[in-house]
C-alpha cells in the first residue's frame, strides 16, 4: 500500500539531497507514469508516486513512510 499526500511536491528535489546524503542512489525511474522518484541504498528502494490528481502531494510506499516522516521533522527542527 501506499501513503498519500505525505510529501509536499515542492520537496522532491531536497528529498533528493538527503537520500544521496545518506548513501543512496538516485535511480533513473521505471516506466510507470507515476514514478517520479526511485533510490536505492544495498536492498532497500525508495519509491516515490505523484498521482494524476494530486496537486501538491506525492505517495510513498508504507515501508517508507517513517523514512519520510524523520526527513519532514529534521525539516521543521
């Protein structure tokens, strides 16, 4: 399953920052239109979705929702 509207749009690219910051790599993305985002670091890939209709919000898969959630309160901190 997916989280959705957990990532501000405007995000992405400081997102970006951090994850190679930590050690992963950014990935080119598939071929799914919603894909916006795909990183690995040794097994683990992030994956990140912008749905059609979202307007300011992107997805991420459950597994990395507390990925996300520490990048978003080091933010606000």
């Amino acid at each position: 399953m997916a989280t959705r509207a957990l990532l501000h749009k405007n995000k992405l690219k400081e997102l970006k920052i951090r994850l190679e910051k930590q050690g992963y790599m950014i990935l080119a993305t598939s071929k799914n239109p919603y894909e916006v985002l795909r990183a690995r670091k040794d097994k683990d890939t992030v994956i990140i979705y912008c749905k059609l209709a979202a307007r300011e919000h992107l997805s991420v898969m459950d597994k990395d929702y507390e990925l996300i959630r520490r990048f978003i309160k080091q933010r606000v901190n």
